[in-house]
C-alpha cells in the first residue's frame, strides 16, 4: 500500500483506540506516532473557553445548567408594580401601574405623559372644538366656524321663505280653493 492516494484507502473503524500509527512529518523526517499522542485533552477550570496549547486542548467542565425555581416574585421598576399569587407553587402573576393619567413608553418603561407636551389638553367648556394652523384645539366660532343657531318666523301670508341674519321666516300660507278634502282623500284611498 506503499503507492496507494489517501483517497483510495479503506474507512477506519470509528472511535480510534489511539493505539493506531499514524505517520506524521516531524523536523523534515517522516515518523509514526500513536493516534494517542497527536494531542492530549484536559478539563481543567468551570468555566472560560477552550484553549489549545503546546499540543494540549482543554475544555473546562462546564456545569450540567440544571437547577430548581423554588419562589418567584416582581420587583416594582419603570413605572410598574405586580403581585404574584401561589409563588411557590403554580405562579399567576398580576401586573399594574404605579402611575396615573396618560401613560407614555420609551420603550424601556412607562412613566405619565405631560399635557400639551406628550397630548394636546382640549379647552374648557363645551363649545364645538377646531384645530388651529398648529394642530392644537382651540373653541370654534358660531357663525364663523360654524352654522350659529337660527331663529324661527311665520310672518306673513305669501312670498317665498326667506334666510336673513340668521332668521328664517316661512310666511303662513292659506289653505286657498280647490284643495281636496279631508273627505275626498278618504274616498280616493278606498279605491286605490
């Protein structure tokens, strides 16, 4: 097997005994070496990361990471407050706000939002509101921003209803001739 390519060789059988020879080119010679002595592994320490050295890897023993929660409890923080009940057992946690109003987010925590500096405050009263040029609500105006209220007249007989100043007047119109009765509708819708 002296010629034969690496490629062309049998699998070995898996794990190595580390008993197996291995050739290896030390100092310009080649020489054999037992798989056992290619490296030597360690597992000194608890914890950092795997270091190799002079021939030697060692891997510390990192714990099994099990372990048991036996209570559980929330600290109030950032604008929250909770309660936890059956904390050793089956928890059921219950979260609240130590804050009151308007609430805001930093995405961080929650603290009170400042009015006309978070929120616009709407003015007092109850007039209709409108937004200014900048956004903000400010009182409409009756007869500017709005319809103002109308008055209500019946003066006259005849001529059209008219609008003025915020009157509107609808003239009281006569019954006049040759109307249909109230009995005459009766009889037409006995027919029909």
């Amino acid at each position: 097997m002296a010629n034969t390519k690496i490629s062309a060789l049998p699998a070995a059988t898996t794990p190595l005994a580390g008993t197996e020879v291995l050739p290896i080119v030390q100092s310009g010679a080649t020489v054999k070496v037992a798989a056992s002595n290619i490296f030597r592994l360690t597992t000194t320490g608890t914890s950092g990361a795997a270091t190799w050295t002079g021939g030697t890897l060692n891997v510390p023993q990192y714990g099994s990471g099990s372990g048991t929660v036996t209570t559980i409890s929330v600290v109030s923080a950032n604008g929250l407050a909770g309660t936890v009940a059956n904390a050793t057992t089956t928890p059921a946690i219950t979260l609240s706000t130590s804050i009151s109003g308007v609430l805001k987010g930093d995405g961080t925590s929650i603290s009170a939002a400042q009015s006309n500096v978070d929120y616009l405050t709407p003015p007092n009263g109850t007039a209709i509101q409108k937004a200014n040029n900048f956004g903000a609500l400010q009182n409409a105006v009756a007869g500017t921003d709005y319809q103002a209220p109308i008055t209500l007249t019946t003066t006259g007989t005849s001529g059209a209803a008219t609008f003025v100043s915020n009157t509107l007047n609808i003239p009281q119109y006569s019954a006049g001739s040759g109307g249909v009765t109230k009995a005459q509708a009766i009889a037409y819708s006995m027919f029909w």
